[in-house]
C-alpha cells in the first residue's frame, strides 16, 4: 500500500519469491514472505483466485472447521457456519488476497522451473535462484519458488477397456456441478472416496431414478461430528501417534459410532484407519452416505472392470446399464512437466519435500497442499505457509536476495 508505514519494505528486492497457483495454499505462503518483508509473486494460470474451489460441485462443504480451516492473518467470518461452503470458500479466499494485497498475476501458466545456475560462491544448482517458463515465452527470475498447483489438478479417469465405445454418458466428478441433469436417471458413481459418496448422497436427494456407488476398497467412514465434537481434532490429536495405534482406536471408534454396512454390500474394512491414511487414503466424511445406503437408496455395487456397448461390466461379473457413469476416481498432481527434471517427485508423481524443506538437490524449491491429511488440508497449509516464509526469509537474509 503506498505511503503505509507499516507495509513491508520490498524495494530492495530485485528478484521476487514466485510462488505458483492461487488457491488456498499459494495464497497462504505469499501472505506468510510478504509478512516478513519477502516480496512474493502469485502466477496463476486462470483468471482469479480459487480455479478449482470455483469447479467444484454445488453442495460441497469443508470437511473441517471453520476455526480450524482459517489462513495466516484473517479468521474466516462467523458467519459462513460451523462447515463453510464452496462459494463462500472462494469469496474468503477473493478477500484474503485482497487483504494481504497480494501481488498477483493471473492468466500465466507457468509450464517449467529450471535452476538458474550455480551461485555466486559457486553453489549448487538453485543456489543461483530459478528461472520459470511460463506462457507467451515468458522467463521469470526468483528467488525462491513455492510450488502450489494443488491437491486436485488434472482429473484421473481410468482406462477402463471399452472406455471410448461406451454408448452411455460417462464424466469425471470435476463435471458434476448438481443432481438437476440427472433427475429420473439411472446413475453409477464409480469410486467412494470423499467426493463420490457425496455426488451420491445428492443425487438421491435431486431424484434420480436410481443410484448404485460402485467399490473396489471398502472405505473406512466416520461421523463428521460427534456430540459437537468433529473427526478434524480427533484426527489433530492423533496425527502423531504410530499407525498401528491409531488403526486401533479407529475400529474402536467406528464400532461404537457407524453401523455395519456389509448387509447392504459395503463392509467394514480390512485395513486400518490411519495405514490407509499413510497410504493416501482419507476416510469418508458421513453426510448422509451411511442413512441412504441403510434405506436402499444408494446401492453398492462391485468396481467397474469393463465397459460392453451400453453397458458397465463389474469385477463381479454382473453388467449393468445405467444412463450415466460418474468417475469419482481422483486427480493427479501432474507435476512431471514442472519439475519432473528436477528428480523432486516420488514414484507416484507427488513431491518428495513439503513445507519447509527444499529437496537437497533443489534448495529454493518449496511444495505446499499435496497431502491430504486426516489434521485438514487449509490447517495443514497455513502452518506449511508459516514455515515456509521462516525458510525463506533466513534462507536471504530477510528477503534481499
């Protein structure tokens, strides 16, 4: 702000921190530099904050709290309830950047990072700072980079035999918006993680004729909340104890709290909570998966192995032939393209560092928001921008690069 005493003194600092998508984690990191003086610069390649909060479907609301789900410096309004919804997810995030006077640049994609060379004292690579490509032949000089494409970026749909040929309608659930276009239809939700009960549990509710969730892993499901208490600070408090521990007290937990389902073809699972947790996968959050299932109006079916013509082959052998097929099946990080070259990623595309740790063979190299933790992903992001900015800022001498 021009003439604000109070505002950071950025003036000295002729290559920025750029740090890399706008959503809740990007946003965070460049609010925490610019706190401690570090000037940061949001590249974002759509046109405003919060791309993917803004395609997710209508109904959807954090998992976790609004008190626990808050970024550095601005509380989420009271207002907007105990489970915020997507759209006021995106107009908190519209007023934090407005807030924090987050210099932001949209519509430029940055497509790679490359070391810019050794260092003055002839470091290794990244010691020199980073050059990044971006659209319309752009080349970007940083400091330091932070890397906050997103958890859900790029739609996973399985190559399932006969995909292309399928005669029926078949969408990832990043196009599913409501239960309207599905009213009177006969609708297979493939995957039920988080995002699949849910797109079930509303099509029900909007009057589709019918509506099957097809399995391949039982899900391990918990209360949202219990007696007001929500399953975000029990998965806060537990996050540091050894799985096998937590895998115990979560059949506990779930024996005494969500009913057995494997009368209705959805039993409880072999595996414990929080091993799968490790793993990658998060437990389903109920908001309704558990009643609708009890009274018959979600039906499991076995994992979609096939599609025959008009018709969805299953792991069971059983064909069915709904109206439509919604793969709740995941995203990718896609992050190879970006940094691949850089031997930052594990085997499954996803940064071997997060938070305040670069990779040794990249410093200057910051990930934030991919892991999806049973402690909140907006928690887990406010405390990665915090530590992050702490790096930075000792990494160059309090921004001055």
């Amino acid at each position: 702000m021009p003439g604000d005493p109070t505002a950071p003194d950025m003036t000295t600092q002729p290559r920025p921190v750029y740090v890399i998508g706008a959503g809740p984690g990007g946003l965070a990191a460049a609010a925490a530099l610019r706190a401690r003086g570090v000037r940061a610069v949001v590249v974002e390649k759509s046109d405003g904050v919060g791309a993917s909060w803004r395609r997710h479907y209508d109904r959807l609301r954090l998992h976790t709290t609004r008190r626990l789900s808050a970024l550095p410096g601005l509380p989420m309004p009271r207002r907007f309830g105990r489970w915020v919804s997507r759209d006021d997810v995106v107009r908190y995030l519209e007023k934090y950047a407005e807030f924090h006077e987050l210099e932001l640049v949209t519509g430029v994609e940055v497509t790679r990072i490359e070391p810019a060379g050794p260092g003055p004292e002839g470091e290794g690579e990244g010691e020199g700072g980073w050059i990044l490509h971006a659209s319309g032949g752009r080349e970007l000089a940083a400091a330091a980079v932070v890397v906050a494409t997103g958890f859900n970026h790029t739609p996973a749909l399985p190559d399932w035999p006969g995909r292309d040929a399928y005669e029926g309608r078949l969408l990832h659930a990043r196009e599913y918006r409501n239960p309207q276009p599905y009213a009177g239809q006969d609708v297979l939700v493939v995957g039920v993680g988080n995002t699949g009960a849910e797109i079930a549990v509303d099509l029900v509710e909007g009057g589709a004729a019918r509506v099957r969730l097809a399995v391949r892993t039982a899900p391990h499901i918990m209360r949202r909340s219990t007696a007001g208490w929500p399953a975000q600070r029990s998965g806060i408090l537990v996050r540091r104890l050894p799985a096998r521990l937590v895998d115990r007290l979560g059949a506990l937990v779930a024996k005494a709290s969500v009913p057995d389902l494997s009368a209705y073809g959805l039993p409880r699972p072999t595996t414990g909570l929080y091993s799968r947790v490790k793993q990658g996968s998060i437990p389903v959050q109920d908001v309704g998966l558990i009643d609708a299932v009890r009274g018959g109006k979600v039906e499991p079916v076995a994992a979609v192995e096939a599609f025959d013509g008009a018709e969805v082959v299953l792991a069971d052998g059983s064909r069915i032939a709904p109206d439509t097929v919604i793969a709740a099946t995941g995203y990718r990080r896609a992050l190879e393209e970006l940094v691949g070259h850089l031997g930052v990623l594990d085997e499954r595309g996803r940064p071997c560092t997060q938070g305040a740790r670069s990779p040794a063979q990249a410093p200057g190299l910051y990930f934030t928001g991919f892991s999806n933790p049973i402690s909140g992903m907006f928690r887990e992001m406010a405390m990665d921008a915090e530590k992050i900015a702490k790096a930075i800022s000792r990494r160059s001498g309090a921004g001055a690069s």
